[in-house]
C-alpha cells in the first residue's frame, strides 16, 4: 500500500530545536522527507529541504532556501528568496524563487 505523508517546516523545526538545541541559533532548519510521496513545506525562514526517494512535492516558502530532490517524479518549489533548487533522479519539475 502507497502512502503519503506530509511534513510542514515549522514543525520540523521546533523537533530540531528539541533535539539538536543548536539548529535555530544559525536560523535555518532541516526539513527531511521519507522514502514515500511526500509534501514538504518550508518555514519562512532560510531551509533545507531533502526529499527523499518517492514522488515529492516541496514548497520552501520564503527565505534562500536549499532544495534538493532525489529518486522519483519530484515537484521543487523555491517561492520567495534566492534559492539553489537541486534535482534528482528522475523527470523533476523545478521552480526558483
């Protein structure tokens, strides 16, 4: 069975901020996905974003964000900010900010 998941940036956010301590105090955070479809959004503050193997959808927000793809069918959405979109393996469809 296929499944997809969705991850929201500030959430993963605040989840390194409880682990690490140190991620927010160089305000960025690192959103990573799964090996399924996932739907990735950024925070409004500089990002990045690994999706993994699967067929993705990233929407960084605003920010100079980092978006790399991976194996699959991904969809890179820079939106606002000076962004570096990286594609994967894979027929990928890329958008700066």
């Amino acid at each position: 069975m296929k499944s997809t998941r969705t991850i929201v940036g500030a959430l993963a956010a605040l989840a390194l901020l409880v682990v690490t301590g140190a991620a927010l105090a160089h305000s960025f955070a690192t959103i990573k996905g799964t090996n399924g479809d996932d739907t990735l959004t950024g925070t409004p503050e500089r990002d990045r974003i690994v999706a993994l193997a699967g067929d993705d959808t990233v929407n960084a927000g605003d920010g100079n964000d980092r978006i790399h793809g991976n194996r699959g069918r991904d969809t890179l959405n820079g939106e606002g900010g000076n962004d570096r979109v990286f594609g994967g393996e894979g027929n990928d469809t890329l958008s700066g900010g």
